[in-house]
C-alpha cells in the first residue's frame, strides 16, 4: 500500500513539473507578426 501512494505521489509531482515547464515555455515563445502589404494598406 505504501508502495502505490509513494509512485503516486512522484507521478502526481513529475506531472506537475511537465506542467510548469510547458507554460514557462509557452510564455517565452515570441509572436511575430506579418506586415501589411501595400494593397491591404490600400484598402483602410
């Protein structure tokens, strides 16, 4: 018993550091954006 609540508790914490690290890298992904071409600036 005590056996499956300790790998529980580490899958439960491995989980939780994969969630971490994927926002920490989502939030350091820069967003470029495309300029406008001279036929979308026409249209405005």
């Amino acid at each position: 018993m005590v056996i499956i609540i300790t790998l529980s508790i580490i899958i439960v914490f491995v989980i939780l550091l994969l969630c971490v690290v994927t926002t920490s890298k989502a939030y350091d992904y820069k967003h470029t954006v495309d300029p406008l071409t001279k036929k979308q600036d026409e249209k405005k």
